[in-house]
C-alpha cells in the first residue's frame, strides 16, 4: 500500500544497511519524467518476502474426470498476489497470453483493497491503485513466454496512468492500443454533451508476439496476360513522403520501350530507389526500379495522352494553365519543383505507372488486425475487414443471468470480446492467464475456442473473495466463477456443455520459519505437479506418488520412507529416478546400494525451489 513520505521518514531509524541502500538507489535512480506515485521499495520487498505461498487441491469444489487425470485448468482462490505469487514457482516463462479486466479506480467501490472499498474521497486512491497493479504486473510479467502478450483492459478515464505504468513494467514492449464501443450510446453521466461509450485494451508483447490477423481476400489478383509467374494484381508505386523527405526517390521514370517519361509526384515519390542516383558502394534491401522494369513488373499505361514541349516558355505556360500531368487537382509538375528544364524536349506521358505485385511474393497469407473492435450494431455500416466484431457489455450481463437465473456478477465482459482477443492472440495449446478472473467468462471463451478449433488451451484463473467485514461469507472465486465454468461444462439452459475440466486450489500462506512444521506432502505434491507438468490432480493415498515421468526418469514423491517403500523405488520402471521425500540421504544411500541410479531430494526442496527472493522492477 502506498505510504505518507512523513511516515517513511520516521522508519529510518529501523532500516538496516541494506534497505537504507536500496532506498539511496531507489532516489538517485527515480525517473524525473513518466509517472510517479507515492509507494515504498522496502514495503514491496516484505511483502514479497513476508511468507511463501503454497497451493492446496480442494476437490469437492475441483470439476476433474472420474479417472481423476491431471487437469491443466487451474481456478486459484486467494488474493491474486498471492496466486502470482506462486505461478511464479511453478509457470516462470509458461505462459502466451495474459488478458486481465482490472479494477478501474473510478471510486464507485469497484475494488477491494486490504480488506475495505477505495472510495472517491480517498487521498491516496490513485497512489494506491498504481501501487496494487504494479506489484502484480511485474510479477505476471516475468510468467510469459519469450513470444507472450499481455492484454489489459481500462476505461478511458484510467488509460493514461495505465499505459504509463504499463510502459514502465514492460518497457519497449508497447504495441499498442484496441478501441472498443461497451454501449450504443448513453444520457447518463454527460458532461459537456459528451458520452463516453468506449473502453480500451492495451496491448504488450515481447519479441516475436503477433495477432492471427485475418485471412487476405485475393479476389483483385488474376493473370490477365497468362503471367508464368502466376496470379498478380497492379499496385500503387508511391510512397507517403515529398520530394523535399526523399529527394533521392524523386526522379523521372522513363519507360525504354517507348521513350515516354513519366514525373514523380512531388507529394508522394516512388517506392523504389533509381541505380543513377545509388552512390558508389551504396547498396538498397529490395530491387532497382530499373531491375523491376527488366523483369516486367512496372506496367506502363498502354492508352494515355502524351505531351511534349519544346520550350520552358511552353512547359511553363501548360503549367500556369493546368494542362500537364496531375493527380486529382493537383499537378504533378509546378513552377516550384526543382529542374523542370529536364522536361523540355521529352515525351511526357499523363499517365501513372503501376506495379505489378505477385501473390506468390506475399509475405504473409493475413492482414492486421485493425485497432478498432466493431461494435455489433454497427456490423456491415462501413468496410472494416481487418476488425472483429464485439457486443457490449450487455452481452457480458445477459450471459451470466443466463446461466445463473439471475445477475451474479454485475462487470462481465462480453464473451464475444475475450473470445474474439483469445481467437487472435492465442496458439492451440497456450496457456491463458486471467488474475482478475471475475465471474470466469476468459475460462468460457477458452472453453469456446477449443470446442470450436478443436485446440487444447488451457486457463489459470485467479480470484480473490471479495469478502469483507459486511460480507465475511462472499466468495467470488467458488460461488461464481468457478460455478459458471461447472455449468458450461456441464451444459446450462438446454445448452449441451463444453466438456472440460478444472482444479480448484487454495492459496495457504507460511511462514518461512515455519515450513518445517505446517507445511504438509500435498503441498509438494501440488508445486511439483505444477512444475512439472502444469497440470494437478488428486494425489490419492499411496506412500509412493508419482509427478512426471518419461520411462527414462520418473518423478516421485514418497510422504513417508519404510523398507516396503524403498523395495517399491528399487523396482520403479525407469533409468533414472527423481525422488522427494522426508529422509532424502536414506533415501539415496539405500537406493544406491541396490544399483539405482536416483537424485534424492528433500520435501523442503520441493516447498522452496523457486520461492525466491524477487524484487519489485
């Protein structure tokens, strides 16, 4: 939580060398422009370090198949730092696509914060919900993948400071920003007649990240001229800069089968550089213009009118009376323009060259997608091939009263927007995150996703309780997200269901200190298990439970060691084992002696492996 300066002055007396360091480091290094808030470096630090986070399998609220296999859909009931946490020791790098509907600060109650609403008149609302988001994004920032994307969705009022903090958690990694319509249209909450009927998604991804796009139509490409090359189209040959920005692409293109000219557009030069205006040495990444004419990819127009003016005085006179080759209203060739004398004498063709585009040289089969998301009711008023339609928030609403009977959950996105994102953004076998998982519709639209393309997706769905000292019974987390995923399983309304399955975990905070004594096997078993293979079940009863395994190396895990349990890993299957367990040396001197080739660990190093020290940035 964001601290008073007067309240972190007084601290000092108690702060030892190395957090009065990382103070001095914080100030001296503190960016003079970009966002600042009120927050504490050393606070972030204890709370990261205050306890570790361990994960506890509750099955009768888990939705798993009666063979009871590992589920890869997690639901995780806890305060969402808490549950990064611990994605953080068990999904580190794991993770393609992030999309979180955080609170929006708008001081309506919309969010919970140490256990009390943040109200409008709080002094440090906005201080506070900076601090609340950054904490949990630099720690989801480091759960993606080398090619991940995070997507985050925000009001307009809220974008500003988002996009700032979004730039300092994830610097260079902007890609930008999608505009959707939540309502047609609104009488409410105007100011200056203006209604705000828009929200955004920010867009970060690391390297290598890119959207599906949509499929290009090739309904303009044919072979007219029975080209060996196949199928092609003509395209422009211009470039959106002026002389004066590339001279060197402003120059006269001469057609040598016909000796006609043809002069650049002084507002628009042509794409490609001339070889007569290369210096010597200097090389271009694509063609010559004179290389693409002897391949035969310039077309030059074939019926056109043809000038020629014998003069300057003649040129100049066809200027100032508008007779010589124009675009639109605008003429090509002006008093102004440098070395119009070229000009006199030549054929001077009024047409404009094109180029001849090959469909075998896309570089690739898609488009963009567009950053405008197209409202429903505005489906097919305009041309927006590259955009995807989404409903609006109502949609959200109707969805959940459809499947609960009632309105459960008040902010639903709409399904058609997280689904048409997740179509874009996600591969068939990605994880999907969403720490602010709400009433659960990014678990539905991966669950649609995969009905529909027949992909194995799987989500991480982290939700707090919401409860609080009026409410202490609330659950957010069982009663309605994981409730809503149970019945689109299951089937809703006649609806036939998805099928599918989900873990439901807890998260139980220990103290470092304490581990020894409150942590139990289960809870080794549900880290290795997640670290492994992303994936939890039931552990079941037996001394011996197994976590992953290849036939060469198996990973086990015995919550106790006896002779009968040592003959049963002496006989395991396997090359190699890998085997926690509470007497780790026993464990090894005595599989060693019987020719086992074993690295024996402790159950501490299965509760402790990278719950590390982290830091804040």
């Amino acid at each position: 939580m964001a601290t008073n300066k007067t309240d972190l002055l007084a601290q000092l007396g108690d702060l030892n060398e190395h957090q009065l360091r990382r103070l001095l480091v914080e100030h001296l290094t503190k960016q003079k422009l970009g966002l600042y808030w009120e927050s504490n470096a050393i606070e972030r630090d204890a709370a990261l370090n205050a306890n570790l986070v361990f994960p506890r399998l509750l099955a009768d609220l888990s939705h798993l198949d009666e063979q009871q296999s590992p589920s890869r859909n997690l639901i995780i009931e806890g305060d969402n730092f808490d549950s990064l946490r611990l994605l953080q020791a068990t999904h580190r790098g794991r993770i393609r696509v992030i999309y979180i509907d955080p609170p929006y600060n708008t001081g309506n109650k919309d969010w919970v914060y140490n256990d009390h609403y943040v109200g409008a008149n709080d002094r440090w609302r906005h201080s506070q919900w900076l601090e609340f988001l950054y904490r949990r994004l630099t720690l989801a920032r480091d759960l993606l993948t080398p090619d991940g994307v995070i997507l985050v969705s925000i009001n307009d009022e809220n974008r500003a400071r988002l996009e700032l903090l979004m730039d300092e958690v994830f610097p260079g990694r902007r890609l930008g920003t999608m505009t959707w319509r939540t309502r047609q249209g609104s009488n409410a909450d105007q100011q200056c007649f203006l209604s705000v009927d828009h929200e955004h998604v920010l867009v970060y991804g690391n390297v290598g990240f890119s959207f599906r796009g949509f499929e290009k139509s090739y309904e303009m490409y044919g072979n007219p001229d029975n080209d060996p090359r196949g199928d092609w189209m003509s395209d422009n040959l211009t470039l959106g800069f002026s002389y004066k920005e590339r001279p060197n692409l402003y120059y006269p293109l001469r057609d040598p089968k016909t000796d006609i000219t043809y002069p650049a557009n002084p507002d628009r030069v042509w794409v490609y550089a001339s070889s007569e205006r290369l210096k010597e040495g200097q090389t271009v990444q694509a063609k010559t213009i004179e290389e693409f004419i002897g391949l035969g990819q310039i077309i030059f127009p074939t019926d056109q009118r043809v000038e020629s003016w014998p003069t300057m005085e003649a040129l100049l006179a066809a200027i100032d009376s508008g007779d010589v080759p124009k675009i639109g209203k605008s003429l090509i060739l002006r008093r102004d323009l440098p070395n119009l004398e070229f000009w006199v004498g030549k054929q001077v063709g009024f047409g404009r060259p094109r180029f001849k585009r090959y469909k075998i040289d896309l570089r690739n089969q898609h488009q963009p997608l567009s950053s405008w998301i197209v409202p429903t009711f505005e489906d097919g008023e305009y041309e927006a091939d590259n955009s995807f339609v989404s409903s609006t928030n109502q949609e959200g609403a109707r969805v959940v009263a459809e499947i609960f009977g009632d309105r459960a959950f008040n902010y639903a996105k709409p399904l058609s927007l997280i689904k048409n994102l997740l179509s874009q953004a996600t591969q068939p076998n990605d994880i999907v995150l969403d720490f602010f998982a709400g009433s659960g519709t990014t678990g539905q639209a991966v669950l649609e996703l995969n009905a529909e393309d027949g992909g194995n997706r799987s989500f991480i769905l982290c939700s707090s309780t919401e409860a609080t000292s009026k409410e202490p019974d609330k659950n957010l987390c069982r009663d309605v997200c994981a409730e809503r995923l149970r019945r689109v399983m299951r089937g809703y309304g006649g609806k036939p269901g998805l099928g599918g399955d989900f873990a439901y975990l807890k998260t139980d905070l220990i103290e470092t200190a304490d581990v020894n004594f409150d942590a139990q096997p289960e809870h080794a078993f549900q880290l290795l298990s997640l670290r492994e293979t992303r994936a939890t079940t039931v552990p079941g009863a037996s001394s011996i439970l197994r976590i992953a395994g290849n036939g060469h190396v198996e990973v086990l895990l015995c919550t106790e060691v006896n002779e009968t349990v040592i003959d049963q890993l002496a006989q395991w299957p396997a090359e190699r084992l890998a085997v926690y367990s509470p007497r780790p040396d026993t464990v090894r001197q005595q599989l060693e002696s019987r020719g086992v080739d074993v690295n024996s660990y402790s159950l501490l190093d299965a509760l402790l492996r990278g719950q590390t020290t982290l830091r804040g940035n």
